[in-house]
C-alpha cells in the first residue's frame, strides 16, 4: 500500500485523528501540545499520528491535506485545521461541539 493510500485509510477508519509531533503524552512540539490539551479536554476518544516517527506521512500529508503544517487534526475525513484554528474553536466552544457530535455519531447505531 502506497503512503497515500494509508493516509486515506487512516482518516476513514479514525473519526477523529490528529497528525502532530509526538503523542498525546509527550508531545514534541508546543502547538502539538495545545493541540492535544484542548482535544484532550473536550473528553472523547480520538487517534493520532506520530509524524516525526513516520517521515513519508510528514512529507506527503502536507500535499494531500493542502495544509503545509502540523499539527493536523481532520473530523469525520475533512480537515478542520491546525492549532491556531483549534484554538479559536475552542475558545468560542465550537471544538467540544464538533468532536462531541462526531463522536456521537461513530458510536450510535446505524439506522
């Protein structure tokens, strides 16, 4: 399977995934860190990928995303953005709505 091809996987098996440096614990780079937090705090479950430990997902997702830096975080297979716009979404409650809903979502019976 083809790098691009994984990173399509990814964000359709992952309904809430963020791309950063480093992992929820240990971040490795401060807006991989406030990203994390704020998701953290919104209280739900969500994946992510270690792109410093995973070069070909850091080089090529720029390209597939059409977004040149990381963090990433993408809900529901579209992508939300980095930490600058995570901030104000937080900021002004739309995060924990949208990560909330989406969440609700993955876990509900199909009908």
């Amino acid at each position: 399977m083809d790098i691009l091809e994984t990173i399509k996987e990814q964000i359709e098996q992952n309904t809430i995934i963020i791309y950063m440096k480093g992992s929820p614990e240990q971040p490795q780079c401060g807006f991989s860190a406030q990203s994390t937090q704020m998701l953290m705090a919104c209280g739900e479950r969500f994946a992510y990928i270690d792109i410093l430990a995973n070069p070909e997902i850091r080089t090529t997702l720029p390209k597939y995303s059409d977004w040149p830096t990381f963090p990433q975080l993408f809900v529901e297979g579209e992508l939300i953005g980095g930490c600058d716009i995570l901030t104000e979404m937080y900021e002004n409650g739309e995060l924990q709505t949208l990560v909330s809903e989406a969440s609700q979502r993955a876990t509900s019976p199909a009908d």
